[in-house]
C-alpha cells in the first residue's frame, strides 16, 4: 500500500477533528523574489510579485482563492502582478497532500486549474475523506485534469512526487511560516496583529489587522482589517503598488503616510 492509500485508510477518523483552522524580473525568467521550484504565472518583470503560502486543505484559503484571488489574476493579466503560489500543508493532510501531488502530476500548464478544482471542491472532497470516499473524488478532478485513472494511480503512488511536496512543506516550516494564507509581497511579509484601536469581533476576540514588521498598514479607508475577500486584497495591492510608486487604478485608495517602509 503506498503512503498515500495509507493516508486515506485512516483519514475518516480524523478529519471531522483536524480541518478546523488553518519586482524586477531575473535572466532565468523568475522574478528577483522567485526560486526554482516555484509555480508562478505573470510577467516576471511587472511591478509586483505576489507569493501565496497555502494549503488546499485549508478553509480560508479556498475564501481566499474565491473571493480575492480573482483580483490578483486581473492584475496578472494586465501585467502588474508575478503570482507564485508556494506549497504548505495545513488543516487536514488527506487533503492537502494528494491534492497538490494531483497538481503536480497534471499537465505543467494545469498545474493552477487543478489548484482551482481542489480550492473550490474542498468541502465536498472533505466529506468524501470523512466517508472513506477520498481516493475516488480525487480521480474525478484528475480526469477533469486530463488523466486516465491508471495516471492518477501513479500519481498517488509516486514517491518522488510525495518528497517533492513534503521538502516543499518542511522548506516553508524552516522559514517561519506557521499558517495559511500568507502573503509576502516583493519580500515583505504581512502579518497578521489584533487592532490598536480595540475592535472586537462578534465572539468578543480581538480584530485582526494586517501589518508590516508590528506596524498596521493603512490607506485613506483607514486600516487595513485581515480579510480575503475582493475588496480588501483589492486595497493591499494599491498600498503595494504606491510603495513601488507605481500609479493605481483610479478607484484604489492610496497608502497613508507614516506606514512601514
């Protein structure tokens, strides 16, 4: 039995208790924030590059992948931003692990869309794992991916694939990443800090907003809460680009001053 029918055979007792929580381009065509390994798409010299630590396992970053993603891909596309999407497993491995061994067995090109599946199935290969099902949802992406089902087999049977994902998770783990999403945009990290000014949320903990080295980051909105959704990471992007003195889109707001450098 390979290590992943492993993983699957003992997943269904576990899951219901673990999915809780979670530049200037270079001559090798990667940005200066890039290395090899990574999985990125845009231009490699645009202003911006974007690295996403995530886990597919993880439910706020699926949020994520749904409401803000979609915002970073515009910018991909109009060549503003470098995306690199950095592997990390967290929330429950028996979703996590095959998933992004999936993505990497699928066609290079597929590699993002099978991200994709995986962000926006998450609920329903959860239930499928809770029910001993894990194996056969995930052969219905690979299809949809391009695989036959002998492929996807190999797939989850390949050890090399299996080290590949776990070097990349122990890599991010000797880093200092410690949970997902996170961000780090042109080198610098966001971090997440409960509000200077109190706010408490409707279960009475503390707001979290993003900062830079300790410090909140805001624009002429005010802070910038932590959120995923379009219209905060929508306002992280303009902070970033008027960092780099880059013009923002006209209905962007502007950093304030006196926010970390």
């Amino acid at each position: 039995m390979g290590v992943i029918s492993r993983m699957f055979a003992t997943a269904a007792l576990a899951a219901g208790l673990v999915l809780t929580g979670c530049g200037n381009g270079s001559s090798d065509g990667r940005s200066a924030f890039e290395r090899e390994g990574d999985f990125a798409k845009g231009r490699p010299d645009a202003p911006l590059t974007f690295i996403e630590y995530a886990s597919t396992a993880c439910p706020a970053c699926a949020y994520f992948h749904a409401e803000g993603k979609p915002v970073i891909d515009r910018y991909v596309a109009d060549g503003t931003v470098r995306y690199v999407f950095r592997e990390f497993i967290t929330g429950l491995p028996a979703l996590a692990t095959p998933g992004f061994m999936l993505a990497r067995c699928a066609p290079e090109e597929r590699y993002f869309d099978v991200l994709d599946l995986l962000f926006s199935q998450q609920q329903t290969l959860v239930a499928a794992i809770q029910q001993g099902r894990g194996q056969q949802q995930f052969r219905i992406i690979a299809r949809t991916a391009g695989l036959s089902d002998a492929e996807f087999q190999a797939c989850m049977n390949n050890d090399e694939i299996f080290q590949a994902v776990t070097d990349a998770n122990n890599r991010a783990s000797r880093e200092g990443i410690r949970g997902t999403p996170t961000f780090i945009i042109n080198g610098v990290t966001l971090e997440a800090i409960d509000s200077p000014d109190g706010r408490l949320t409707s279960a009475r903990h503390p707001v979290q907003v993003f900062a830079i080295n300790g410090r909140p980051i805001s624009d002429d909105q005010g802070i910038i809460d932590q959120d995923f959704d379009a219209d905060t990471t929508q306002r992280i992007i303009a902070y970033f680009l008027a960092r780099e003195g880059v013009e923002a889109q006209a209905d962007t707001p502007e950093p304030a001053d006196g926010d970390a450098g």
